[in-house]
C-alpha cells in the first residue's frame, strides 16, 4: 500500500485539490493549526505596533518580564481549560467548572486557615497538606455528582452544569461566608505553587510548570490510551461508540470525575497565583476556558480537536489582555476581539467538518 | 426436498418476542444459520429484520425467548457479550467513528496495548502494531484502495467506509458475521466489492447473515433466503426453489409455503 503513485479517484482528487481545500484538509488533520496561525500574527501585529511604530507601552510585550507575567497568568484559564477540552470532546460543555474550582479552593483555604467567620469552623485548623488534599477529593466529588446526574438520568450536560454551577457558588456562600482567605493567613504549602523558578531571563511558577506538565499528561491520555481514543469515539458518535462494545455511560462518567481531578488541581494552584482564596477570584472564568478551547479549534459539537490547541487559545486570549491594555486601549476592546475569535473559530470548525480529503 | 441433517446451527433463535411499547418488534421468531452458510433475511419495512439481528448481536435484549450459539443458550447484554463468542456485526447505521483513523476503528473496543510496563502502568496504545495488522485485514480482504491506514474515516468514500466496517467484522477470528443492508447507501462497483467481500468471509469458512432489500443481491450471494414478516418467520426457501417474485409475495404475505416445501436445513 505504498503512495507513491495516486491509486484511486481520490487520491487523484486530492492531486488536483485548490489551495482552499489544500489549507481545508490541513486544518481538518491539525486543529490547532489555526490557532497557532492566529498567535503568531498577534505576535507579528503587537510586534510592528510596539517595536516599529511605537504604540503606547506596547514594546514592553516582549520584555522577559511581561512575558514571565503573562506565562505565570495563563495558569488559571491553562489548566481549567484541560478539564473542559475533555468535557467538550464529548459533545458536552461544563458551566460549572469555575464555581466547582472556587468551592473546591475555599474548601482548602477554609481547613488550613482558622477563622471565626465560617460555618466550617469545627473542622478548622487542618494540616495543610491534608487540606489540599480533601480539597482535591471534593472537586472530583464535585465532577463526580455533574457525571452522575449526566448519565444517570440521561440530563444535558448545559443543564446539570447550569444546576451545579448555581448549587456550588451558594455552597461558597454558605458554608464559608464569602470571605476572602489571604496569602499571608495560610501556611507556606497553601502557596507551594507560587514558588518561582528561573529559567533563563523568564521567571516561572511551579504552578506553571504543573500546568505544562498535565497538558503533556493528557495530551498523551488523549492520543495514546484507549481511554482516550474511546473519548473521541464518544463524542464523535455515541450510538456507533455503543455498537462497537464501548461502554459510554462509564466513558462519560469517567470524563467528569477526571475533569474534576484537574479543577481540584486548578484550585490550588489559584490559590498560589492570587495569593488568597476569594469566592470572587475569576468571575469570568467559566466562558473564558470555553473560550480557550473554542479558539483552540475543539468543536463544540465533540470529538474534534487537541488539547495542544486549547493550550494555543489560552495563550492567545492572555496575549490579546496584555497586548491591548499595553497599546493603551480600553478592556472593551477585548472583550470585543474575544468575541469576534469565537465566531471565527467557530466558522472555521463548520468549514473543516465538511472536508473531503 | 427436507433432508435430515445432523448439523448444528451455529446461531439458533427460538420463539424471540420483543416489543417497543406497543410496537411488536419480534413475534415469536425462530432462526438458524448453519456453519459455512450464507443465509439471507428479507422483509418487508419494519418486518423485524433489524431488530432480529439486534437480538442476536447483543444491541438489544429480547423479552422473551432463547437464543443458542453452537447449541449454547446465550443470554447477552452487550455487543461485546456477542462478539465474546465470535458473532461480529455491521449495522445499517455505519457503527464507525468517522473522526477516528481506519486503524482506530478496526481496533475500537478492542485496543492493543504495548507489552510491559509501558502497557500495564501507562495504558500506553501499540499503535504501530494495530495499524500493521489493520493493514493486514485489509489486504487479506482486498481492500487494497485506501491511501493510507491513518486516513481519517470521515474522508473515506461510503464504499470504503463500509470495506473498513466489513474488515472490522471479519478480522478478529469471528465465526458468525452479520451484515445489516451493506449495500444500501452504495453505487454498483461498490456494493459488488462489497458481495464480493462477503464471498471471501465465507470461502474462510465463516457464517454470514445478510439483511438486504435488494432481490438480485440476494439471490446472487445466499444459500438460503429467510422471508420475515410481521416480526416471525413466514419462510425459509433456497434461490434455486424459488423465484425472485415468490420470495416478494412470500414477504407481502400474498403467498405462503407449506414447511416440506421450505428449506430449513443447510444446503452447504
Ligand atoms: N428503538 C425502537 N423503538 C421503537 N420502535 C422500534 C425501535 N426499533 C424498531 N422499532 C419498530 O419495530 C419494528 C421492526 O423494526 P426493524 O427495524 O426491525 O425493521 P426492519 O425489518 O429492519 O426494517 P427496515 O427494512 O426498514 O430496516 C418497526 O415497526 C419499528 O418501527
Ligand atoms: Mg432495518
């Protein structure tokens, strides 16, 4: 089965093929091709305004100082991004992923620290590295219950998330009275994924460093295990997944105990990041690793996309932040751009499903 | 024109009930295909012939009935149940994963691992192996026109995607293969590659049940022809005592045979 000669119609075919299905085929093989393409010409675009023209702070972009900032500002997004790439794989979406990682972050915060001013008091005054650790038992709990209600009784996951998002961010409330943990409250291990590292002129966190880390993990669980092909096959097409012997309610179920494995893992690296567990850390954050894996070129309708591509989107909307507020414009503006990226990506996807090699 | 045979059917239904609500699927239908053969199902829309070979493959549960292989009553759960005991099935909805390669689909469900640690502790998939033996299936049954064993499914055309479904059924040492309408959505070189596929899986010695709608089809490739109807059996006739229009009478119950006039034992 050598190719080297065009065998069949559609080997011809594809000899034949305009530079539009050429790049359509290229984006079809490599999702993440387009959000590289986009990074690199925000670079190129913030490079020429701050470099060659001068506009605003913009040349600061690319001084190792930002750019260790902006890394070490990925690690929120980055990581929480993981959890949902799974969760959109599987033709689901998970809302709940923000408000699963504040509780899961007061939750630690709340057991290491003692405070008067919460309704968990009797179990106060932890060690912390026990603290961290039922953190990250109660976010995969928490992943657990949205995969539970999901398979259990066949529920949307729009819906379920949509419940459990409301049902963790009044638990916050509850339970820990919506104050604000700081930094300097908690134990030294509370903020272990602050410790900074030099690495040539860039300044890393070891929270970084573990963001990094799971996305080489998963994306090697995703493209070399079973587990991961059978998520693929899951959200590409439950019913043929079913008939081939894969067992898609335990596939499903699966992802969102893993899922909250990582939002556990994200709580504590928050924690480090912001130096402080607040029930209002990241407002944003849910549409914003949605959004990540959009413009990473996951399809929202499952079963297409890498996590290297969520990785790039990540990157992409940290850049934008910086790049503008940099050049001197208004938070609007990106708002504005992120918008405008999520229908391009989104256009994009439509365009590659319909690919004939 | 019955003979007696000592023969086993490889896969025997009896008396198979099963109902969607208020819909009657199966009617107390029985079933046989014998070693070696090919058997054809017919029927009417809606006649029970998916829903029959659902039964036997695991995809549903009857509600009532047996349901033996090699003379074993089986009571499956899943597909794989089935497929544990060597009945490998293609279904009229294409069961492929269109995002995943030919050598993904072929191994879906039944991923090979590497050897040693790498396979126990880090589930690693031994992909170089599995894409090999891909290959090898494919060749063994002429499917030589795919471009490469990596090809997404998706860009496959439907004559290749359902070679990689058929290769699927015939590859892993299976005895029993069913094919639910493999021609139905296919231009006529590829559905004749297709009966062509099927003439091989039985010249390896496996046993095949067609569902299809298509009379010249049928009468070209089976040995036996089962006629369904109403969700039970309404006939069992050969392509050599029967004509094409008797078997469409038989199917629209505007004809009916007398059993020492059916062919209920294997002619192979
Ligand atoms: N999942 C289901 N839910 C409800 N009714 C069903 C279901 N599957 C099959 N039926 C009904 O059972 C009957 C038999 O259907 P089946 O699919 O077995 O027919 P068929 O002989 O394969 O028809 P076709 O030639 O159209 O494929 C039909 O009346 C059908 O509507
Ligand atoms: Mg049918």
């Amino acid at each position: 089965m050598s190719s080297t000669a065009p065998t069949t119609a559609a080997d011809e075919f594809a000899h034949r093929a305009t530079p539009m299905q050429k790049v359509q085929s290229s984006l079809h093989r490599y999702p993440w091709l387009s959000p590289l393409v986009v990074l690199a010409l925000l670079l190129v675009i913030f490079g020429v305004l701050g470099l060659v023209l001068g506009v605003g702070d913009l040349e600061n972009l690319f001084k190792p100082g930002t750019i260790s900032l902006m890394l070490q500002q990925t690690v929120i997004i980055g990581t929480l991004a993981i959890a949902q790439t799974l969760v959109i794989l599987t033709a689901g979406i998970d809302l709940s992923i923000g408000a699963i990682m504040v509780f899961a972050q007061m939750f630690m915060a709340n057991l290491a620290v003692y405070t008067t001013a919460s309704n968990v008091t009797f179990m106060a005054g932890q060690n912390p590295v026990l603290a961290v650790f039922i953190g990250l038992i109660v976010a995969t709990l928490a992943g657990g219950l949205n995969g539970f209600l999901i398979v259990r009784f066949n529920l949307p996951p729009f819906i379920v998330t949509l419940g459990t998002l409301s049902i963790f961010t009044a638990l916050t409330l509850i339970l820990f009275k919506a104050r604000t943990i700081q930094g300097k409250e908690m134990p030294d291990f509370m903020l272990l994924m602050s410790t900074k590292l030099e690495i040539g002129p860039l300044t890393f966190t070891l929270g970084l460093i573990v963001m990094l880390l799971l996305y080489v993990l998963f994306a090697y669980i995703l493209r070399g295990t079973a587990w991961g092909t059978h998520v693929y096959a899951v959200g590409d097409d439950p019913a043929a997944a079913e008939l081939s012997g894969i067992n898609v309610k335990r596939v499903l179920f699966s992802v969102y105990v893993v899922a909250g494995v990582v939002i556990g893992i994200a709580a504590w690296i928050t924690i480090g990041r912001t130096a402080a567990a607040s029930p209002n850390v990241a407002p944003e954050i849910n549409l914003e690793t949605i959004t990540a894996v959009v413009i990473g070129g996951t399809s929202l309708f499952g079963g297409r996309g890498r996590l290297l591509g969520t990785l790039l989107g990540t990157f992409i909307i940290i850049v934008l932040d910086f790049g503008l507020s940099l050049a001197g414009l208004d938070q609007a503006y990106r708002v504005l751009a992120i918008g405008v990226l999520v229908i391009a990506a989104v256009a994009v996807d439509q365009w590659i499903r319909k690919v004939k090699v | 024109m019955t003979t007696t045979s000592t023969t086993q059917p490889i896969v025997q239904a009896k008396d198979l009930n099963k109902s969607f609500g208020r819909v009657i699927g199966l009617a107390d239908c029985n079933f046989e295909l014998y070693p070696g053969e090919v058997i054809a199902v017919v029927g009417d829309n809606g006649a029970g012939k998916s829903t029959l070979i659902k039964c036997l493959s695991g995809a549903l549960t009857p509600d009532s009935g047996e349901m033996h292989i090699d003379g074993e009553e089986v009571f499956f759960k899943s597909t794989n149940d089935s497929r544990a005991k060597g009945v490998e099935t293609v279904y009229q909805t294409l069961a492929v994963a269109p995002v995943l390669d030919i050598s993904e689909n072929l191994y879906l469900g039944r991923e090979i691992r590497k050897k040693g640690i790498l396979g126990t502790v880090f589930r690693s998939l031994d992909k170089k192996r599995m894409r090999k033996e891909a290959m090898q299936s494919l060749n063994d049954l002429g499917v030589l026109t795919v471009q490469s064993i990596t090809q997404s499914v998706e860009t496959l055309s439907g004559g290749q995607r359902q070679a990689v479904a058929v290769a699927r059924a015939g590859a892993f040492g299976s005895k029993v293969v069913i094919l639910d309408e493999p021609t139905a959505a296919l231009g006529v070189n590829e559905s004749a590659r297709v009966l062509k596929l099927i003439r091989d899986l039985r010249d390896r010695g496996m046993s095949i049940i067609l569902i299809s709608h298509n009379m010249p089809q049928v009468f070209d490739v089976a040995d036996r022809i089962h006629v369904q109807r109403l969700g039970r059996r309404a006939a069992v006739v050969t392509p050599q005592s029967h004509q094409m229009n008797d078997v469409v009478s038989i199917m629209t119950g505007a004809m009916t045979v007398p059993e020492d006039q059916q062919q209920l034992t294997p002619v192979r």
